[in-house]
C-alpha cells in the first residue's frame, strides 16, 4: 500500500476510535464517579446509562455522544516532514469518518448556518503541528469536544469581583476562585461530570489555547509544578462538595478532572482561560511510521482489556417510572413533578436551532398540539428509502430560551425535552401552559438512539441532518421531569444551593 494511503487509513483509524471509544483514565474516573453516588439517585441513574452508552458506542464504533465535536489535532513530526500531505491526509480521514457516520457533520458557514456536510471548511479542523529532534516517527493525538461543553468555557481578566466568591486578585488564590467559579456557572450545561483544562497566563487567544492543551493530559496524570499541582488537587475536591453532580442533577460529583498550565504574561494582563470538557472525553492519539504511514502504537490506551462499565443494561427501574405518550393531556402533565421519570413511547419531533428560529416566522410543517420537541441534532444515514439514526442524544436546550416560551404557547406543545435546563421565561410558559421541560441524558446518544424504533419522517431538510425536523417513534425513552408547570425548576434549586456552598469558598486558601 503506497504511504500516503496507508497514512489515510491509519488516521481514520484514529478518527473513528476516538469518536466511540472512551481512554482508559477517562473511564476510570467515570467508573469512580459511579461507586461514589448512592444508587436510586438521579445521578447514579444518569450515570448507569452514561455507563450503558460508553459500553454501546464501543461495542458497535459508533459516536459516544452524536455532537462528534470539533477536531483538535496535535501533530509532531520529525524536521522536514511533508506537513501539507499530512494534513491533507487528516482532511481526507475527517471527510471519510463522516461519511461513515462516524462524525456528525458539524462544520457550518458562520454567516448563513450552511453545513458543508463533510466537516471541512475555513478554520475546521484545527490542526497544531509541532516539530522534533531525534525522533524519526509521527505522533498525532486528537480530542473531539462538542459545542455544549465548549458554550461553558470561561476567560477571566483579573482582577474580577466574581459571583458569591468576592474579589479574586493577581495571585493563585485569585487563579483558586476563577476555577471554582467556572465549575459552579456550567452547572449540568457542559454534560457533568466535567474536566477542566486551565490556562493561566498568555494573552487571550493563547491562554485559551493552553486550556484546551491541557485536555491532552491524562487526567491521572501528575503536574510537575507543585503549587499547580496542589491547586488542582483542591479544585478536583472542591468542586465536588458543590453538590452539581451528574447532568446538574445534584450529587457528589461534579469534576473528574482539573489540569492547569501556566505561561508568561504581560505585565498589565492576567487572564485565567478554563477550557470545560464533558464526560464524553474523546481524546485518543497514535504514533505512526513516518516511512509507511502505519500505526506503531496507541497513545493513551495501555494494554488491559475493556471492561465493560456498566452492570446491567441502562439504569435500575424503581416502579415508580411513569409512562407517557404524545400526544398528550394537560391534565397529565399537571400531574407530573419535578424529579418525576418518565419513559416516552409513541411519536416525538427533534427541533433543535434552526427549527426554533423558523417556527418564530412559520407555521410548523406537522400540528405540534400535545407533542414532544426534542432539542436533537442526530447523527443520521441513508438507508435504502429510509434512514437510520445512529446517535440521538439531547443537544444543550438554553441555547432556545429566547424562542421557547412563544413557540410552546403558540403551538401547543406538552413538552420541551433536551438538556442543561432552561431559564425564567420557559419556566413561567410551563405553568402558563401546561407543559414541562424534560432532562434527558446529555451525550447518551447510543443509548437513545436504541430507544428509536423507527424514522417515521423528516421535514426541514434543507438545514442539514442534524437541524432538520425528524419524526421519530420511540419506545421507553427516559426522561427525567426536571421544570414542572407548577413553577418548580431543579436547575434554579441546584443552581442556588450550589451558589451558597461556593460561598462558603471565598476565604483565601491559597496564601
Ligand atoms: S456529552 Fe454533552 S457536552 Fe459532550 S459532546 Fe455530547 S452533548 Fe455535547
């Protein structure tokens, strides 16, 4: 096989192993995060299907969570490597892993929205190269992190008065309340448990780099400066008495990792960039032959078998799981509760950006009264006449808090599904209405896709696969009640008890 070939094969090897397979620190620290919560909790459920969903994903290659994110690659090759071809080459796996299936196709124009359906255009994918001495092979890791995590990144300028922590001046207890500040504001928006990589320095383009550097870390890796390696021993732990937990649905952990790196600054500047990652840590990487092209050996990976992470199929039932099905009333939706599960079966709409900014200006192309919208991007394949969704998870529903309470009054609907929450204004629609916001598990997207009997329709195809409006007939999908109709928010209660515990925080630690 010419090299140029046998390069192509290898890094959609890559591709396609880092978009379904999870690296053995980032499942260790998932399996902890399982022990720790007591079990018959929202969390320890939540994370019984993460659990699941990991073991699906590898089991069939397919996308761990359907947002594949945007590529990162870091590449270090020895001086004088061909870097054109070698880019050319990633360009080439990225466009074949998406056609596959194995990447959403996530790139689209700025200005007009337009997917360029393969993930490549201006800016996308980010490749860094890196050059080395006395070392003849090619080494190219690569992290794939998805929008809804990437919203929750944060940049610090200090110093800053910050929320419910007070001052935070130029110093490293300063750098100690940015960090804890950046876990409290996620919540469960970024998909908790978290890992955040932090800069600390540079200007604002550079610090922010740095953070994402550090996700290339591994998260049991050990920092060789011991003042940031104290910091991050204390912000792993305390972060974790915040009380966010998994998907922010209260519990013991938050934060399965915090990896800081510092470099120089301007005199006048000081910023803290915190680059957060959900607990879909897709970050693989490979060393490759630089005569041929072929993997010599995984990075990240070691040689132990995968366990499987979870003890049974999806979560443990209690009895207390309520059936619905669409279309539904408004008297049994007065009935539901915050913290109510509730497994879908029937008929349910995905609609998730482009379908709220149309329906603001357009009837909807299907009668919405009594339905369920599912903020949704899938990943989604040709099948025959028909098509097959591969990942169906739930997309990050704040981003729809200007559209929704007017399309839920306007058309109808019983229900808004998605994850992370939605603000005032929904909730005040809910009860308004008659509906609720329901929580499904961020990044669960083989689990959910499982729940997918069929592809019943689509309508808006013109926005892309993972904007168009698809019917989808779903059996025992769960969900958990998290806005009710009767004024109730789970977000705003773990959002404010969070608030009084980083309270407790403010006081200097690091002195
Ligand atoms: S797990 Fe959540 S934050 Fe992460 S890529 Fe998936 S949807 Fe986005």
């Amino acid at each position: 096989m010419r090299r140029v070939e046998k390069l192509h094969e290898s890094l959609l090897h890559l591709v396609v192993e880092t978009s379904s397979n999870l690296p053995p620190d980032v499942r260790r620290a998932m399996a902890r995060a399982l022990r720790t919560e007591d079990p018959d909790t929202r969390a320890s459920q939540a994370l019984q299907v993460i659990a699941s969903n990991i073991d699906m994903a590898a089991g069939c290659e397919g996308p761990i969570c359907q947002d594949t994110g945007w590529p990162t690659f870091l590449v270090t090759t020895p001086a004088g490597a061909d870097q054109m071809m070698i880019e050319d080459a990633i360009r080439r796996a990225i466009a074949e892993a998406t056609q596959r299936g194995k990447l959403r196709p996530n790139s689209v124009d700025s200005l007009t929205g337009k997917n360029t359906g393969d993930n490549l255009g201006p800016g996308t994918p980010t490749v860094h190269f890196r050059q080395w001495r006395h070392n003849d092979e090619i080494e190219v890791r690569l992290l794939l992190k998805g929008g809804g995590c990437e919203n929750k990144n944060i940049q610090y300028s200090l110093p800053a008065e910050l929320p419910n922590l007070g001052r935070a001046d130029r110093d490293l207890d300063g750098v100690r309340k940015c960090l804890l500040h950046a876990v409290w504001q996620a919540q469960g928006q970024g998909c908790s448990v978290g890992a955040i990589g932090v800069g600390v320095g540079g200007d604002r383009t550079s610090g922010y780099e740095h953070a994402k550097l550090q996700l290339f870390r591994t998260l049991d890796d050990v920092n060789p400066d011991p003042r940031l390696r104290e910091l991050e021993e204390y912000i792993l732990n305390t972060s974790n008495a915040l009380g966010i937990g998994t998907m922010g649905f209260g519990g013991g952990v938050t934060l399965i990792g915090c990896k800081i790196g510092a470099i120089n600054r301007l005199p006048a500047s000081f910023f803290v960039s915190v680059a957060y990652d959900c607990w879909a840590f897709r970050r693989l990487g490979a060393v490759l032959d630089a005569g041929t092209g072929a993997i010599r050996r995984w990075l990240y990976k070691d040689d132990a078998p995968i366990e499987p992470m979870a003890v049974s199929e999806g979560f443990a039932r209690t009895g207390k799981e309520i059936p619905l099905r669409a279309p539904v009333s408004e008297a049994d939706i007065r009935g539901l509760r915050v913290g109510d599960l509730v497994l879908i079966s029937g008929v349910m709409y995905t609609g998730r950006d482009a379908v709220h900014h149309h329906l603001m200006r357009h009837a909807p192309p299907a009668d919405l009264r009594g339905q369920i919208l599912y903020h949704c991007g899938p990943v989604v394949l040709k099948e025959g006449v028909g098509w097959r969704m591969t990942a169906a998870g739930p997309t990050t529903s704040i981003r729809e808090e200007p559209y929704e309470a007017e399309i839920i009054g306007r058309y109808g609907l019983r229900a808004v599904m998605g994850k992370g929450g939605k603000g005032p204004k929904t909730l005040a629609a809910l009860q308004e209405h008659g509906a609720v916001y329901l929580n499904a598990i961020g990044g669960a997207a083989q689990y959910y896709a499982r729940c997918i009997e069929a592809v019943e329709g689509v309508d808006l195809l013109e926005f892309g696969l993972p904007e168009a409006m698809w019917r989808l007939r779903v059996k025992e999908f769960p969900a958990i009640v998290t806005m009710d109709a009767h004024g109730n928010s789970l977000h705003a209660d773990v959002q404010n008890a969070s608030a009084g515990v980083l309270k407790t925080f403010a006081t200097p630690v690091f002195v």
